[in-house]
C-alpha cells in the first residue's frame, strides 16, 4: 500500500516546530522574565523573539505551501491509539477539578464586584464587568470534565461535550484578556490567551472527529499548526511554576488542563499522519 510521506513529513516537521518552540518560550520566561515587574528583563539576548517570530511564520508558510498538496478526498481520520488519548485526559481531568476548586475556594470569597462596580467610573465601569463575567464563566465551566471522562471510556471523541470544553478554554482566554491586574505587555498575559485559544480551536477538531468530519488533510493541516500554538505555551507557563518563579495558583491548573489537550491533539495528529491509504475511523 501507497506510504503518504507528506503527511509523515508534516508531522515531523510539526513536532520539531513545537520542540523548539517549546525551548524558546522555556528560555524565555525561565531566563528572562520578571516575575514582579510582570516583563522581560532588559538584558534578554535580542534573537529570542526574533527567532520565534521566525519559527512560527516559516511553519505558517510551509502549513500553507502543503494544503494544496494534499488530495481532496483524504478519508476519515482513524480513531488514535487510546493510549496518549488517555493520558491527556486523566491530566485534564485532574486539571480542570484542581482549577475549579482552587478558583472556588481562592478567589470566590475574594470577589469585589459590587464594591468596584461602585467605584469605577462610567468608562471604566464595562471593562470591570467584562473582566468578572469572564471570570465566572472559566470557573463554572466544570463540566469541561466530561469530554476527557468519555475520551477515556468510550475511546471517541464525543462532539458535544467537545465542543463544552472548547468553550471552556475559550472563557479561560476571555479571562485573562479582560484580567484588569495584569499589565497588557505581559509575555505571560499573552502567552496564555494563544495557548487558550488553540486549545479551544484544538478541541473544535476533536468536534468535528467526533462528528465523523475530521479528514485527514483538515487534520493534517489544521491541527498540526495548532500544536507548537498548545503545547509551548503550556509547557512554558508550568515551567514558571517548577522552577519557584511563579508560586502555584489556580492558573498553574489551566497550564496543566492545555498541557493534556496538546498530546490528545498530537495522538489525532499522529493518527492522520500514519494511517495507511484508505483507512478510516
């Protein structure tokens, strides 16, 4: 049977993107990011960023250049092995439970609303009310849980609750966009919002598996650049966590929960790139 070496060729490259990605943004908090100031240090070695602008553009234009060369009609994406399936969600779930008590218990009873609402001024008053609306819906999003529950019993993607836990990490970039104690040029502020929001993407692919419309080539294309755009963040924020810079919070929980997400899409990918021609979920 016929070897698809582009879809193995993407997938390797894909992986190798994410590994360096994954370095880069390490080095970059773990080395030169002030914790207190909430910005990176001065001193930080001036090919840092350029050269993760430089990782993600040239992956960007090799994810364009490849779509046109895969066939129209790839098949159906084969369910994965259920084993990194599994993996990843028994970390979401220890995850999504850990944030949701930690943000019950933590910042619940903290909550001033009412009182800033009364305090803020008619201009400031919708971004205050943004911020917590966001807030709220992060934390009561618990049934987030369900998805990796039925991942792991079922060995399938279920569309719905899929999609609920999309929503999930959609509200959790919404709450760190609108957190009004986070200064806006924050390398943490907006490493989250993107590992948020692939993640969210990431889980409307595991959707439409679900659904039994994940072909290949969207697979192949979608979710291969969505990968270094979960994992690096996620492995680059709990690094601040391991290495003391930042002390555990309720966020150290979403890193983790995107941490699982990011290998239950590298399994999909995995499982498009080396499925034999013709095989289908």
């Amino acid at each position: 049977m016929k070897k698809n070496y582009l879809s193995k060729t993407v997938f390797f490259v894909c992986v190798t993107v994410t590994a360096v990605a994954c370095v880069i943004l390490s080095f970059l908090l773990g080395a030169g990011y002030d914790a207190a100031l909430k910005l990176v240090a001065a001193d930080l070695p001036g090919w840092v960023i350029p050269s993760l602008y430089a990782l993600f553009g040239g992956f960007a234009l090799f994810t364009v250049i490849t779509i046109p060369l895969f066939p129209k009609n790839g098949g159906q994406t084969p369910e994965p092995s259920p084993i990194l399936p599994t993996v990843g969600s028994a970390i979401m779930i220890a995850a999504a439970l850990l944030f949701c008590l930690s943000a019950v218990f933590s910042f619940f009873p903290d909550d001033r609303i009412g009182e800033l609402m009364l305090k803020s001024t008619s201009d400031s008053r919708s971004i205050v009310f943004a911020s917590y609306l966001a807030k709220f819906g992060a934390y009561l999003a618990v049934v987030a849980i369900a998805y990796p529950c039925l991942l792991i019993i079922t060995k399938k993607s279920n569309a719905a609750f899929a999609m609920l836990a999309s929503l999930w990490m959609l509200a959790l970039a919404l709450c760190v966009y609108f957190d009004i104690e986070t200064p806006m040029n924050d390398p943490v502020r907006l490493i989250r919002i993107v590992g948020c929001s692939a993640s969210a993407a990431a889980l409307l692919t595991e959707a439409r598996a679900g659904l039994g419309k994940l072909t290949k080539k969207f697979a192949l294309t979608f979710a291969s650049f969505l990968l270094p755009l979960v994992l690096a963040p996620a492995v680059s924020t709990l690094l601040l966590y391991v290495c003391g810079i930042y002390p555990i919070d309720t966020w150290l929980f979403a890193s983790a929960a995107m941490l699982g997400i990011g290998i239950i899409t590298l399994s999909r990918l995995g499982s498009a790139a080396f499925a034999k021609d013709g095989e289908s979920a």
